[in-house]
C-alpha cells in the first residue's frame, strides 16, 4: 500500500522538471537577465522580460516605461539582485514557470533577501523571458497564464 503513495509523489516531481536542454537555456536567458539588471543594460534587460510587462509599460507612457526599466542615476537608490535560488517549477501544457528567489539590494542595505522573478516560457521551454514579483501579480498586466499565487 505504501508504494501507491510513493509512486504518483514520484511522478509528480518528474512531471516538473526540465529536460537539459531546457534547463541550459534557462540558466543561461536567466543569467544575461541579472547581468543586465545590475549593469543597467536597458536594451537587453528589456528583451529578456516578458512581452506583455514590456508592452503594458510602453503603453502607459515613455516615461514610466523608462522609469520601470532603467536604473536611477543615483548610486544609494541603484538595486541589484545577487544569490538566488530556484524553488519551485510548474507545467501546464507549453506553459512552463520557475520561481526563483533572489537577493535584493542597494550598496548600502539589504531590500529583500527572498524578492521573487518568475521565468516564463510559452513553448515548451525553448525560450524564456522574464518577469519580477511586482509585475507577475499586477492583474492589469494580461499574461495568458499565472501557474504561481501569491
């Protein structure tokens, strides 16, 4: 009887993970992401977040599109993201998403030790882009699918 349990629970951690080549592809658009975060490298930051963050403040206004994306100029208000770690991935059709935690922070303090980004991909893990916490659960944003609550 006991094996009945095991077998579904391992089925279940098998259902969400990635193959290697998703994995790799992953790592690496996540990795050009930070690096593009904290070297304030607005272009590629901005192509590396998702479609629908990048329309919905591009149609706000240039100035808020601006503001969302770029970094201030002033070094004590700059955030940076640091350690992270995947906690948790989940699968619905294409749709794939993986939480990550990461470290938040300014040169002189700590802002959030778990601030969460979200990879998205929408086909089966090919491509992936990117969207912060804030973003993910602001419902005035029209992403197709949220696997994630709050």
């Amino acid at each position: 009887m006991a094996r009945l349990i095991y077998i579904p629970l391992l089925f279940l951690f098998i259902a969400c993970t990635l193959d290697s080549r998703q994995e790799e592809k992953l790592n690496v658009a996540f990795q050009d992401y930070v690096k593009a975060y904290n070297e304030d490298l607005m272009l590629q930051y901005v192509a590396l977040t998702h479609v629908k963050v990048v329309a919905h403040y591009k149609a706000k206004s240039e100035e808020e599109f601006v503001q969302h994306f770029q970094k201030p100029k002033t070094d004590s208000l700059k955030a940076y993201y640091g350690d992270y770690l995947a906690k948790d991935t989940k699968e619905s059709g294409n749709y794939i998403q993986r939480c990550y935690t990461i470290e938040k922070y300014t040169e002189f303090k700590e802002i959030d030790p778990e601030y969460r980004i979200y990879a998205c991909s929408e086909d089966k893990g090919k491509t992936w882009f990117f969207i912060n916490e804030d973003d993910y659960f602001d419902l005035t944003i029209p992403l197709k699918k949220r696997l994630f609550k709050k």
